[in-house]
C-alpha cells in the first residue's frame, strides 16, 4: 500500500530527475537572469502567513511535473533588520537545511525553504529601510534562492510604523540605496515589488528609479498605497501597459492585480504587455489557478476536481487538504503519509460508484455498476431521530464576555515595527 501512495506522489511531485537544481552560475541581472529562470510568466506571490514553502508546494502541484519549475514563487516578506539580529526568526520564517543538535552533518542536507528539488524557482523578499540591515539578511538566504526582493508595496499601518514597504515611497534616495546596495555586493540578483504611484508619468519615474538603482526586474502592483480595506478597488493595468510602452524593451515587468480566475492570467499578460503576472488572492482562493485547463482534466480524472450540471466546478477542499496534509508529512515530517480511504464520489446516473480500495489514493470505478440505491434529493440531511444530539442549553441571559478580535484579514501583521 505504502508504495502505491509514493508512486502517486511521484505523478504530483517532482522527482529529483525531473526538477534539478539550477548550476551554479555566474551572476546573471535582468532579463537573462529571467531567461535563465526559464522565462516564467506565472507567478506566486508574495503572502505574509501565506506563501510558505507548503503552500508554493501545494499550488505548484496541481500542474504537470515537468511544468512544476515554470512557476515562479515568492516567500512572504521577512523583516530585513530581525532577520540579521535574530537566529531564532531565522530558523523559524525560513528553514532551508535540516539542522540537529545531535547530527551536526545534517546542518547542509537540504530540507524545505528553496530546496532545489521542488522549490525552485523562489524569490526570498524583505521588508527593510537599512540598506546593511537588508545586505546582512540577504547574504543569509542568497545560497538557497534565486534572487531576493525589495518590499515597496506593503501599504498596512504597521509598515507606516516601521517606515517600509509603501511608505519609503517619499524616500527615493534610500530605495536607492537600498537597491544598489544588493546589487552591487550580494551573489544573486535583487528585485522589486512596487505600487502604482498617482500618476502614470510618477510610476514611471518610480520603476526608472529602480532600474537605475540595479533591480532585475519589477513587479508592479497596479493599486495605489491608499487602495486597501474596503478601498482596495480594481488594480490599473493601463499604467502597467504605460511601463511596457515606456521602459526599454529588454525590462523585465511583472503585472499585479486582479485575477480572478486562470482565465486572467493570460488577459493580463496580453493587455500589460507584461512578461509575468502574479497573483495572491486568486491563488488563496483557489491553489490551482495556474494549472489551466489540463490541470482540471488531471484532477477530474483523480475525482479531485468537481463540475457541476452547470459546466463549472472546482477543486474540492477535502482533495486539497489531502494534498497539504501530504506535503506536511512527506516534506516536514519525512514519512510517508497515512492511508486514507479514497475521496468519495457520487455517481452521476444515480448509482453509487463502487470504487476500487486496492489502490487507496487513486479510486478507479468499476466497469459494472450496482443495482440502483436510492439516493437521498440532493443537500437534505436528515439525522434519524435516535441519533438526533441532544438539544443544546438555552443561549444564557447575560451577554457571554466579549472575546478577543481576530486581526483583519490579509493584513501583515507578523514582523513587529521598528
Ligand atoms: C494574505 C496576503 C498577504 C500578503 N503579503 C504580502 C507580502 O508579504 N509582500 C508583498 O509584497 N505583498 C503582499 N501581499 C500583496 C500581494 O502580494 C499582492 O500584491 C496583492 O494582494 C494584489 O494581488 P492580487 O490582486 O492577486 O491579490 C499580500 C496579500 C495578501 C492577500
């Protein structure tokens, strides 16, 4: 049983074969640094408490192994300054070798952050306003990543308090510096992440400032600071596409903003111009965004993907919990996963479909249906009396004490200020 569950994974996850490490090369900026990359037009971005090496597995599994590669990936953005001053928020954000107290020759095995088997390619980024701060904390996590990125677009209140992300974009000569300063001294290239500014002439200005100052490429958010909350509006791909038409040709820029659905990927690369587009929500919303129609196909086969009467479906969330709680333990914890008994699939002629248990991962109907059971009509559960639960008591009269509120959601709310 054990190895059909790991020749299942073999078909999700890249094989070591199949997703070799970059050769150490020679330091290449700009677009053929992004050639080198393989030209990747979609991206991962980058998600505080989101786009962790989990989920960059997760999201990158639902496409063909071959094209696992293709898809570039951000981390979340890291705290320049803590990360240079403090072991203990280094081996906590970003755990790229296994280490052992006991085992000392595991400290260079590689483990989860930028493995070169399936993390690959991966952008590391920063929040920063101290340009040695930020060198001190990229030469860090250089070895294992492809490049590092410059936060300019986090618009929170806390970034207000710690002068970062969107908020340096009073401080043009300090972008500077901090840019210069990882291209001129750190092994991998540096990159950057900005925000639209309220003009278009300005953003362009702002991108150029970038470019001068040695960044790799943008990637361009097409919201403006104050578009968050409940402002947060639709992003402005004609100031990406003003970019396009205005910066030399051989800029590499990433469009931000937007999408939905897999089918506004490729609008946005067409309508920006742009050579990469990234998306955050549409990815928490639905892991497979990147994956297209053949990943549907895949998953439908797999029973993992559900279409309705209506033609529209959807992955399901206990097939994707199922492929996190895989990644969890073959990665994190190294062992294999436990069997599980296969996901459940209705029939669509209203026969229940016997489903073969040899295989406990990859359920295959059989070739002769059973005789008819009735089903239920369908999103009406009805409990038995006998095992109805007993009533719950009566709602008390006094008020419950008021519980402590949930930070807002999407909101960077790990790195402290200051
Ligand atoms: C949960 C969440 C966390 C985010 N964290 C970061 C971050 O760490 N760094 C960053 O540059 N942007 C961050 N962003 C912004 C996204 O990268 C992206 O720029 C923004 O959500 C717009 O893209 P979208 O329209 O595809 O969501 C975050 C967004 C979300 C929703």
């Amino acid at each position: 049983m054990a190895s059909n569950a790991q020749s299942e994974d073999r078909e999700i996850f890249p094989s070591p074969k199949s997703m070799s490490s970059p050769a150490k090369r020679r330091k290449l900026t700009g677009r053929a640094f992004y050639e080198s990359l393989g030209n990747p037009s979609y991206i991962l971005a980058p998600m505080v408490d989101q786009s962790e090496f989990a989920w960059r597995l997760l999201s990158r599994s639902f496409l063909q192994p071959s094209q696992q590669s293709s898809l570039l990936a951000y981390t979340p953005m890291l705290h320049a300054r803590l990360y240079k001053e403090t072991q203990s928020y280094r081996d906590h954000h970003f755990q790229p070798v296994r280490t052992s107290f006991t085992s000392p020759s595991t400290q260079s095995e590689a483990y989860l952050d930028g493995n070169p088997i399936n993390d690959r390619p991966l952008i590391v980024q920063f929040c920063a306003n101290d340009p040695d701060d930020l060198l001190q904390a990229a030469k860090h996590v250089a070895p294992y990543c492809d490049a590092v990125d410059l936060n300019l677009g986090c618009p929170q209140g806390i970034a207000r308090k710690g002068h970062y992300g969107s908020f340096l974009q009073e401080s043009p000569n300090l972008i500077h510096s901090l840019v210069s300063t990882l291209a001129n001294n750190l092994d991998i290239p540096v990159t950057a992440k900005m925000r639209v500014l309220d003009t278009r002439e300005d953003t362009l200005r702002y991108a150029r400032l970038l470019l001068d100052a040695g960044a790799s490429w943008i990637a361009v958010h097409g919201r403006r600071r104050e578009q968050k909350g409940h402002e947060t509006g639709l992003a402005d791909w004609t100031i990406i596409r003003y970019l396009r038409e205005n910066l030399p040709k051989e800029t590499v820029i990433l469009a931000n903003g937007n999408i939905l659905g897999h089918e506004d990927l490729d609008q946005c690369l067409q309508k920006t111009g742009a050579d990469g587009v990234m998306s955050a929500e549409g990815n928490l919303c639905d892991p497979g965004i990147f994956a297209g129609e053949e990943g549907r196909r895949e998953g439908e086969k797999r029973g993992e993907y559900w279409v309705g009467k209506d033609g529209k479906g959807g992955w399901r969330m206990d097939a994707v919990l199922r492929r996190y709680l895989d990644i969890l333990y073959r990665f994190v914890l190294g062992k294999d996963p436990p069997l599980r008994t296969p996901l459940f699939v209705p029939s669509k002629t209203g026969y229940n479909v016997q489903l073969d248990t040899s295989s406990p991962r990859e359920p295959t109907p059989t070739t002769t249906p059973p005789p008819p059971i009735p089903q239920p009509a369908p999103h009406q559960y009805t409990i038995p009396s006998q095992q109805r639960p007993p009533r719950q008591p009566r709602r008390p009269t006094t008020p419950p004490q008021k519980t402590q509120t949930k930070p807002p959601r999407h909101t960077y709310h790990s790195p402290p200020t200051s």
